[in-house]
C-alpha cells in the first residue's frame, strides 16, 4: 500500500499521546526525522502491519489527552503504524466513546437507560446543556448514574451515581464528583449472609488493591491446585460442575475448555469478556472492582487448563475503577510470580493484559471482541468457523465471562461434583443477579439456582415503600419481560426459558407502578438501533424500523403496526448475523404479548 | 459418503448433500448458492460478487439448514457432507420479502438488478412502512452511539445528495446497501489503495473517505475497481451519470466490445459500452482468470482520445 496522508498535521500533544503508546517514529515515513538514507529505503510495511492491535489503545491515547480524535492526529497514526486514514476514521468512528469532532475536555455521560429512568433519572430530551446520553453505565444499583471524563495528561474518569439534577448541571460546568460510594454498597448481602458468599465472599472484606490480603483470604490457593491436577484434571472438574457460560448464551463451559485444549493450531488466546454492556447488567463490575484478583487468578487457571500463553480482558471503557483495580491486579501478580514466565514453577507462561473498550455494546459479542481488538471495526465474524477454532488473530481462542471464570476458583478447590450438588437438575451452581429498580436494597445477589423471583426480591428487602409491582425485566434489553403473576417463576435456566423469557445475564430489574412501559419499550427500541453494528440489513434497517413503529404506536395503537412489529422480529431473529439483532424485538414482543401493553 | 473428483490437477473431495428432497454432488469448498446454481435454482443475492469474498451482509439469500437455529446465508455457507437445506420455506421466504422491504424503504433500489422482480415474487410492498422521510444532508455527520429519538411520523432512509467531486466518476450513496464490495476492491482484496472505508456505525454506517473529504483529497488512484463490483448503481462512470440526468441513456441499444488495454504490457481485457457510436463506459470481465475485472485508471477511463475525431 501506498499511504497516502493529507497536510493535517498532528500537534505536539497528539504526537505525544501517539508516542506514549507506540514510542517514537524512527523513520520519516513514520513521521520521524528525515534522514538522507530516507529518499532510498523505507522499512515499513509487514512489521508494521503486525502492530494493527496497537490502533484502539492508540485512538484512546489521543481521545484521552485531547478529547477528540482530529485529522492530523489519524495522519500521525496512518504513518505510524502503516494503516489508511480511511481504515483508522472508520475504526474511530464505530465507537461512542471517541469523537472524530472537536468537543470539550469535559464529557459528561448521562445514563439515560432503563433502570435510571425508571428511577427518576433525566431522558434524553432533559439533559443539561453539554452533557450527552449515554446507555447503560452498569451502575444501575444506584440509579441515576453519571460518567464525567476530562481529557488530559491523565485523563480523568469518575462515576456518580445516583446523581440528582443540580449535581448533572455542576458536573456539566466543571464540577468534579467526590469519590465513588464503596465496592460493598452493591452487595446488600455482605452485611446479612456474609458466611454464605462464595463468588462474593472476599467483597468488602479484603482490600482489592492489596495482593496479601487477596492470599490471606484465599487467594491463589485454586492455582496451585489447579497445577497439582495439571491441564486435564481441571477440565475434568470444570466438566463435572455442570458450570455453563454466565454471559448469556449458556454454553457448557467445561466443553468450550476441552475443545480449546484440544485445538493442534497455536498459539492458543484466552480472553475474558469483561464489556458488561447489557442494560440493567452490573454484576461483572462489582467483581472486578471488588474482587480484582480473583479474576486475575481464574485467567491464569483458565488459560493454563487450555493452553494459552497469552490472555485479554476485554473490559467495558466506561468502568473506571474495574480497569484501575484490575490493573493494578494484573501488575501485583506479575511482581509476585504469579504472572509471567514459569508461574509458580510450573514451566507454565501467561501474559495478561487489559484491553479497554470504548463505548460500544456489540463488542461484548465473542467474535466482534477478535476484530476490537485486533484493530478493527468491532462487527461480529461469521460462525462458522467457531472462535474455539478460528478466534482472535485467527488462532484457537476462549472467550469466557467474568462471572463464568470466577466461579472455576471453588470448582478447582472443592472439586466439580461438590458445584454441580448445588443449583438444579439443568442450572447448576451459584449464580448471581443484579437486582434494580424498585426494591429497598438493589444490588447484586448471589444465590443458588433454584429461588424464585419472589424470593429474590425478598432477599433485596421487597419493594420499595410505596411502590407496587408493575413489570419485571429478566435478562436485560436483550431478554424479556414477565409480570406481577411471574412472582413464583423459579429463576433458573429451564423454568425461564420454558416461560418464553431468559436468564440472559442475571438481570432483574422491577419496575413499579410510576414507570412509563411505553417509554421503556421507546427506550429498548432506541438501544438497538444505536448499538447495532450496522453490518446486516434485518438488523440495520430493523431495528430502526422498530423504533419508528413502537413511537407509532406509543400515539396510537393500530393492528397492523403490531402486525408489522411481529414479522419484524421473525426476520430479525432468523436472518440477523449475531445475537444483538437476533434477540433485539425479545423484550418488545414479551412486553406486548405477556404484559399487553400495547392491547387495544 | 465423500468421493474424490479430479479437476485438473488439484484433487477435491466431493459432497453429497440434500437441496429440496434432492440429492446433490457438488465439490468441496463450494458454497450452497453455487450448489443451487448447479442445480439450477435461483437465489435471489444482493450483496454477493462473483469478485469479493461475500460479506453476507444483505440476508436476502437466507436459507434453511438442518440442525440450524436461525437461516443461513447461502452465498458464504460452505456445503457439508449430508446437509439437508430448503430453499423455499415459509421461514426464507419471509426472511427475504422483508430483506427486500427494509432494504427498499431505506435505499433507492432503482438500478439494482432483479429487485422489482423479486419484490413481485415474494409479495414484498416497501412502501408499507409508512411514508419516507426527506432526503438529508447530514449522514456523514451522525453521533455514533446516539440518533434523534423517532417520532414514526416518517420512514429513515438513507436518501441524500449524490456526491460529485472529481470528473470520472460519481458517488451516489442513496442508492447504497452497503455490500462492503468497493471498499474490499478499493483495499484488502484488489486495490490494496484503501481511499474508502466503512465508517459509523448501525443505520448510520456509510462507505466515506477519512473525514468524508472529497476523493481527490484522498487516496484514490481512479482505478474505479470499485464502480466494477458496486451491485447497484452507487458508483457510477460520470459519463454514464450524466447521460441518465439528461434521459439520454439508453441500455438497449448500447453494444458491448470486448478488447484489450492498449496502455501497457499487462493486457487487460476490456469491455467497452458503445451507444450512438461512443464509448460511454468501460468495465472488465470478472470471470477473467487475471485481472478479475480490475483496470487501472488509464484502461478504465483513458477513452477519450478514441473519441478525439477531426470535426
Ligand atoms: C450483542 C451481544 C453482547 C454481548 N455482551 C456480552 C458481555 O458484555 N459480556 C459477556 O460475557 N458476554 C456477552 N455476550 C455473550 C458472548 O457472545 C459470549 O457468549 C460469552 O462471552 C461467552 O462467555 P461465557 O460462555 O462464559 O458466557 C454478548 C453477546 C451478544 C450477542
Ligand atoms: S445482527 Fe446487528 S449487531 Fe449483529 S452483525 Fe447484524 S447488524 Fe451487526
Ligand atoms: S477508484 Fe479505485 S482507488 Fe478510488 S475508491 Fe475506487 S477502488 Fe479505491
Ligand atoms: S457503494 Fe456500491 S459497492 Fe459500495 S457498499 Fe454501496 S452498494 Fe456496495
Ligand atoms: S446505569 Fe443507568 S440503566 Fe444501568
Ligand atoms: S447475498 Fe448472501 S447475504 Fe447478501
């Protein structure tokens, strides 16, 4: 290829940022000096092009010191890295968290989604001057919630929540938020039923900053006996837990292992899936926040039971404190041998590293998360082939959950048969709910599969005073509603899927009699049609056709746009390429049918 | 289950499977659109070139597989020993009446080949939606992440200006569906010149130069590669644009020459478009097994000077 560049040139700062990441240009066709050797040679190309990874934490460098992703700074990155300034501007302009036009050093993200508005948070037509709607923060336990981020060398990030109005309008004009509420006030439970949390147990007892106190508590003994059992014991274990994916799908864990493990192509990759961008999704935070380590710990274990030298957290650019917390994890494990070459003698090596998303949902789909973070626009692959063959970089690659991978710490230590004892005959184990919207104490909750809404909501206090039930949503925009008559559905895999909803990821958010249902039909519609890729016409064009007949109908009700939502959703569902167009029209349909809420 | 054909030199497997309760032995590697092709059946594609590697982003040649959860897009699904596929199920059917509605309420499928049949075939009525919006000239500014609110008092659409902004050829992005196909010729799969990508994202994606500059800012060499594979009318030679703005272009009665590139040694083959006695376009054959259809801008626009006759 031959680059070609345009005369916008990067400034000192955008330089700077770009250097920070990639070092400096050696060459003039990098944007370094020019030499007189320079008019004969250049050496570029294929070295260079095995850098493409290196594009997104580039594009965050500049967008972090900058606030914006400008012309000169791609041109900068073009020669750097070799890469068409058309390629990067369609890279940069995929995610919501860049801006590929000038705007402020302050950003003020205001959620504007389904559990904030339900509990009195702004919607996207009341936002305060210089602030901008944001979807789903995965703070809903403390709704209304705010991200403000000011560029700069460091950029800052911080979250409020929940955040009144006069707090949204301060922050908008320079305010800066006082620290977040602790870890612990998303855990209800650790002040009740401490003794009984497993995946939980160390959040608010240890400090997740601090390594001793990770192993004080624990911390790192399943590794060592993961490495007794060696690769294939563990696999056995994971086998025999029963344990299936917590991010959504369900998949047998123990068999994506094995058929990883088993793949002759290497290198193998580990990634964790740690973009929660599921509406009314927070549980994957709180770990990470709280329990930083432990994810540390269950990559390595993963990692090492399928033969992976190299590991990612893909992780949620909107979560400030998860990424500082993880990362510091990440750099007290390798200081202290548990990262790195020869873990704990074993001859095992396992690199890990973060890599940060940028404000888009798709990438939280197992394939689009390769293309984010080999540099591309993040649309999902096609399947087949499947990422355990063909993955990141196009080797064989895990893709887990955070919450999937946290749970294989007590599989490994009190071995699969004792896991797959708790939980039902088809959901095993312990799982975890994010409980919002209108009970006393939300939260995440950790409970053996088995308790009913009913009992969930118990256990997060009942509802709220003065607010009875309206509607539930199980498993986020992409699951669906039930009703106050769902009360006695168990909350497992079987019983939600036998009544026409799902699990999805654990979320169960209450909406009570003061929720607008049409608004938050008019909301999901809208998610959709901002969060699609864009890449398959049932799902581009769908979704905004969604939208345009749930507004229609939000002023009257006719049948044929019931109709024509009905036969949207079934092309949607059958011809879309991945999971996002697929389950985009679930909420809406289980909210028209189940709950009538469009019923002439 | 799997015997070996040989073709030419190479050694392929071949596969037996079920296409609409018949059997069928096609080789490995094929896709099952080639393998109703062979057998004779249409599908109806969009998206799919003969040239590019299918995105199978359009969902129009969806069908059923056995074992499948949702359809499967038979321009990219390879075939599988003992797979059982339909064609014609009530399930593909609705698939692609809708592909066909929601892609012609949104885009301006005039030029598109086989549309108006197919829409007639399936029973699909674009208009059904609702009544489209105006055209707009603001889709290359769109806020990733974040739209207007609908009202539903309209249909979006990705009507819009055509962009002229160099003398060979036109961009004309209402009439786009977004088939990835110019920007895989303009780069990874042909051109290796990457002037175009893909930029935005969901309704708002569209094909732009870096920051939507104008081409001639950018780094397209004119080879138009990507007029070639563009399936709808999108890119077009400026010649061809501007005769179908003054209602002088007449398809019919043009006459298609096949010839060779007299600019270098390469020898592309050329396919020159006559009406009333002048060049009015040039394409490529894409099935040739050398340059798949791809010139460069002398053999794809240098024609003038053959029209250069004393008055
Ligand atoms: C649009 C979309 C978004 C998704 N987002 C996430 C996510 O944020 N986190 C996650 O773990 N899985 C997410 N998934 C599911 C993943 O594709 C994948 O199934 C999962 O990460 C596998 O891990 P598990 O087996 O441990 O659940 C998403 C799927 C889709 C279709
Ligand atoms: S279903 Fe939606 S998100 Fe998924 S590939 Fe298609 S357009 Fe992209
Ligand atoms: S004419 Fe050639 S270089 Fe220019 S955009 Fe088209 S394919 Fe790319
Ligand atoms: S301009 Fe043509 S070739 Fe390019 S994506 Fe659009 S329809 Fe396809
Ligand atoms: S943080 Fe606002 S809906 Fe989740
Ligand atoms: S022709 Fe197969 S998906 Fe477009």
């Amino acid at each position: 290829m031959d680059l070609k560049v345009n005369s916008s040139v990067a400034t000192r700062d955008e330089r700077d940022a770009v250097d920070s990441v990639l070092g400096k240009p050696t060459q003039y066709t990098q944007g370094g000096q020019r030499f007189e050797q320079d008019l004969r040679v250049s050496r570029a190309g294929e070295a260079l092009r095995n850098l493409r990874h290196m594009l997104l934490p580039t594009l965050h460098a500049v967008n972090d010191r900058i606030g914006w992703i400008s012309r000169g700074s791609i041109n900068y990155i073009a020669q750097q890295l070799d890469i068409a300034p058309a390629e990067i501007y369609g890279v940069a302009s995929f995610y919501a968290l860049f801006s590929t036009t000038e705007r402020t050093m302050r950003q003020v993200h205001v959620c504007i989604d389904l559990a904030c508005r339900a509990m009195g948070g702004l919607r996207e037509d009341q936002l305060p001057e210089g602030t901008h709607p944001s979807p789903c923060l995965g703070t809903c336990e403390r709704a209304p919630a705010v991200l403000v981020i000011e560029a700069g060398n460091p950029a800052r990030h911080e979250v409020l929540a929940p955040a009144t109005p006069v707090q949204i309008t301060a922050l908008a004009k320079g305010a800066w938020p006082d620290a977040e509420a602790t870890v612990v006030s998303a855990t209800p439970q650790v002040a009740t039923d401490s003794k009984n949390l497993v995946l939980l147990g160390r959040i608010g007892k240890v400090d997740p900053l601090s390594i001793s106190d990770y192993q004080e508590h624990g911390g790192f003994d399943a590794l060592r006996k993961a490495m007794q059992l060696g690769a294939t014991g563990v696999i056995d274990e994971v086998n025999a837990s029963g344990l299936v994916g917590r991010g959504g799908a369900a998949f047998q864990t123990g068999r994506k292992w094995g058929a990883v493990a088993g793949q002759p192509a290497f290198p193998h990759y580990a990634i964790c899936n740690a973009d929660e961008s599921e509406p009314g999704t927070f549980k994957d935070r709180v770990i990470m926040e709280g329990d930083p380590f432990a994810l540390v710990e269950a990559m390595i274990i993963a990692s090492f039971a399928t033969g992976c030298e190299q590991g990612f957290i893909y992780l949620r650019g909107e979560y400030p404190r998860a990424i500082r917390n993880v990362q510091n994890a990440i750099d007290e494990s390798t200081k202290h041998g548990f990262l790195g070459a020869n873990i704990l003698g074993s001859g095992f090596n396992f690199a890990l590293s973060i890599v940060r998303g940028a404000g888009a949902y798709i990438c939280g789909e197992e394939t689009a998360i390769f293309n984010s973070i080999e540099g591309y626009r993040g649309e999902p692959r096609n399947k087949p082939p499947f990422p355990v063959e063909v993955g990141v970089f196009g080797k064989p690659t895990l893709v887990n959950n955070v919450e999937t991978l946290v749970n294989v710490l007590s599989i490994v230590k009190d071995g699969g048969a004792a896991y797959a004892a708790l939980g039902t005959e088809g959901s095993k184990g312990r799982k975890l709910f994010c409980l919002s919207g209108a009970v006393a104490k939300p939260g995440v909750y950790e409970v053996e599969f088995g308790i009913t809404l009913r009992q969930l909501i118990e256990l997060g206090g009942g509802m709220r005073n003065g607010s009875t039930l309206q509607a539930i949503l199980l498993g986020g925009a992409a699951g669906g509603f039930v009703g106050p008559s769902d009360l006695d559905l168990p909350l497992t895999m079987e019983a939600t899927r036998a009544a026409g909803s799902s699990l999805g990821s654990g979320v169960v958010m209450v909406l009570d009699q003061s929720v607008d249902m049409v608004d938050q039909l008019r909301r999901i519609a809208a998610f959709f049609r901002d969060e699609s890729c864009g890449q398959c016409v049932p799902c581009r064009v769908g979704t905004v056709r969604q939208e345009e007949i749930v507004s229609r109908l939000a002023k009257g009700v006719q049948a044929q746009d019931i109709e024509l939502l009905r036969e949207l959703g079934t092309v949607m569902r059958d011809a879309s390429i991945c999971g996002l167009g697929q389950t985009a029209n679930s909420a809406i349909d289980s909210a028209i049918n189940k709950l009538k809420v469009f019923a002439q | 289950m799997s015997t070996q054909v040989t073709t030419g030199l190479q050694v392929r497997r071949s596969v037996q499977l079920t296409i609409d309760d018949q059997s069928v032995t096609v080789a490995e590697g094929e896709t099952i659109l080639s393998a109703c092709r062979t057998m004779g059946k249409e599908i109806p594609t969009l998206c799919y070139g003969d040239t590019i590697t299918p995105k199978n982003a359009c969902r129009v040649c969806m069908v059923e597989v056995e074992g499948s959860r949702v359809l499967v897009p038979s321009c990219s699904r390879k075939v599988e020993p003992g797979m059982v596929v339909r064609t014609d199920t009530e399930r593909t059917d609705h698939s692609r009446k809708l592909v066909l509605e929601l892609l012609g309420s949104s885009v301006d499928l005039s030029l598109t080949k086989n549309v108006a049949r197919w829409n007639t075939e399936y029973g699909s009525e674009p208009t059904r939606f609702g009544k489209p919006a105006a055209p707009t000239n603001h889709r290359d500014e769109a806020t990733t992440g974040h739209h207007h609110v609908a009202d539903g008092s309209s249909v979006s659409n990705v009507l819009q200006p055509v962009k002229i902004d160099n003398e060979l050829y036109i961009r004309d992005y209402s009439k786009c569906i977004m088939c990835y196909q110019c920007v895989d010729a303009c780069g990874e799969q042909w051109q290796n010149t990457f002037a175009i990508g893909v930029a935005g994202r969901g309704f708002d994606i569209r094909i732009s130069t870096e920051f939507n500059v104008d081409l001639t800012d950018s780094a397209c060499v004119y080879c138009g590669n990507c007029i070639q594979v563009c399936p709808t009318g999108a890119l077009m030679f400026t010649s061809e644009h501007n005769m179908r703005d003054a209602g002088t272009w007449k398809e019919e009665e043009q006459t298609q020459t096949d010839t060779i590139c007299p600019y270098c040694g390469v020898g592309c083959a050329l396919t020159l478009h006559v009406q009333d006695n002048e060049i009015v376009k040039v394409s490529s054959p894409s099935d040739h097994s050398v340059t798949h259809g791809n010139l460069c801008i002398k053999g794809r626009f240098g024609f003038q000077h053959v029209q250069n006759r004393a008055e």
